[in-house]
C-alpha cells in the first residue's frame, strides 16, 4: 500500500511541476506585455503633454533620439530571446 501511495505523490508531485512551469511561462507573457504597455503609454502620455505645452517633439532636444535608442533596446531584447 505504501509503494501505490509513494508512486501517486510522485506522480502529482510532477503534474503539479509542469503546471507550475506552464503557469510561469504564462505569467511572464503577461508581464511582458503589461511593460510593453506601460512604456507605450509613456511614450503617449509624454508626446501629447509636450503637444499640450506647444514643444515640438521632432526637435532636435533630443527626445526622438532616447526614444530610437530604447526602439533599439527593445529590439535587441527581443533578438537575444
């Protein structure tokens, strides 16, 4: 009696692992997407307060510059995976 019982913990020892992996892998998606979110939000935001204050983000301050080098932070990030 005792192997049976030894052999059913194993066993739902290890589906429970691989939901809790599944479950991860899950969970990681949808937290990548709620940045990828955030970050475009950001950038929304900060281009219609600079609309709201009459500043010209194609100037040359800068602004479009940062914002090309993360464009290409991202990129590499997403390249590396």
């Amino acid at each position: 009696m005792s192997m049976k019982l030894h052999r059913y913990m194993q066993s739902v020892q290890s589906q429970t692992f691989g939901d809790i992996l599944i479950f991860g892998k899950e969970l990681d998606k949808e937290v990548q997407t709620l940045i990828e979110t955030s970050i475009a939000l950001t950038f929304e935001y900060r281009d219609l307060t600079n609309l709201l204050n009459g500043h010209d983000v194609n100037s040359e301050s800068g602004i479009n510059l940062i914002e090309d080098k993360l464009k290409q932070a991202k990129k590499q990030l997403y390249d590396a995976k």
